[in-house]
C-alpha cells in the first residue's frame, strides 16, 4: 500500500483527522515565503494534540528552505521532528543529517532523468516539479511533471512524489511513477493554507487503492 504524507499542517482538527486516517507523515512549514508556515511554538502545539510516532501517530516531518543550522535548532528545541525535508544543495542536506542526527529528504525538482537522485547518502528523497524563476518558494505550487521518468530509475534511499498531486489524479500518478510514497499539500486545501476535511479523506481513499486503476478516480 503507498505511503502518504499530508504536509502543511496549520490546525489541530486537521491533524486530528490525520492522525485518524492512520496517515504516515504529517509535514509542518517553517518557510515564511509559504501560505502554510508555522512558527515553533505553533508546530509545538500541533504536535503536543495527537499521538506522537512512538504511539502510532503519524511521523512529523519539518519543511526547510535553505536553513541554517540555528534555525533548524531552534525549531527542534520546541518540537521533537522525527525527519528533515530540506530544500538546498546535496552537500547541505548531508550536513544537516550529520549535524542533527536526524534522517534527512532532500526535495529535488525533476525536468529530465538526468535531475533524479543519484547520491545514497541522504535517508530520502522528495521527487517533485522544477522550481521556475518566476517562484516565490520551492514547493506547494500545485505543478507536477512528467510521472513516467521514475519508472526505470534505481533511487539511491527512499523516495516519495510530490507536486500537483490531487484527489484526482494521485492513483494515475502511482501508477505512472511506480512511487511507492505520495505527499500532498495545495492538492487537498479549499484555498492556501487551508486544508480541506473532504479533500485529504478523498486523497487518502484514493492513494490506498494503488496501482488499481479499474475503479472510479473521484
């Protein structure tokens, strides 16, 4: 069965619902570019109102853009994130794993097989969408890309696909891409930052059916 994570966490009945679809990662957003940031004190509570991964809640991923290591502390001082997704070179992804000691993603935009991942070192990977010049931030644009250049890749560690994925269209993207993780954001919000009850429960019934096509993709 695919894995899911939900990333964007804002609000406690959002991760409350999360937590009840037995989701495996909640992700939270310390990115002040992004409709859906929270600060540490807010992830902190967040955090404290559902079961921790240890008690099988969903594990708690922290989102970064180009961080430094005092800004990642500080976070990790006020809530205890199980992985690290990183937006920065590979170089600093690894720093930053061996710093924390704490696994870490490296997300990686994807415009041809040759931007796929190769380095083992990393504990995994986030394959979404190139960022474009005109962008504000590197994730959470609802933009995907062509699924089928995973297909015949060999990832180095773990990976998951992410970018425009939707209630919609997330079964024919695990099919395409063969991942065997999915992670969504502005695909399950009624606006920016605001998560849709409805849409995350579409979602999640949909990624759990697979690579099974023959049924309704509502």
């Amino acid at each position: 069965m695919t894995a899911i994570k939900i990333c964007g966490i804002r609000d406690v009945q959002t991760m409350a619902l999360c937590v009840r679809l037995k989701v495996d990662w909640v992700g939270f957003v310390f990115c002040e570019t992004s409709p859906r940031v929270v600060t540490a004190d807010q992830a902190s509570r967040l955090h404290s109102s559902a079961p921790s991964a240890q008690e099988n809640g969903p594990l708690r991923v922290g989102l970064f853009v180009k961080a430094d290591d005092r800004s990642i502390e500080r976070v990790l001082q006020a809530v205890p994130l199980d992985i690290l997704q990183i937006y920065d070179t590979s170089d600093r992804a690894i720093a930053i794993q061996s710093r924390f000691g704490l696994p870490v993603w490296r997300a990686c935009g994807i415009a041809s097989c040759s931007d796929l991942p190769t380095n083992p070192q990393l504990a995994g990977y986030v394959v979404e969408a190139p960022k474009q010049a005109q962008d504000s931030r590197p994730g959470g644009l609802g933009r995907t890309f062509d699924w089928s250049l995973t297909q015949n890749w060999s990832p180095p560690s773990f990976w998951m696909l992410a970018g425009g994925l939707n209630p919609q269209n997330v079964r024919k993207a695990i099919q395409d891409s063969q991942a065997p993780a999915v992670d969504v954001s502005s695909g399950v919000e009624a606006s920016p930052g605001y998560k849709s009850a409805e849409l995350i429960e579409k979602f999640v019934a949909n990624a759990r059916k697979g690579l099974d096509l023959t049924s309704n993709l509502s």
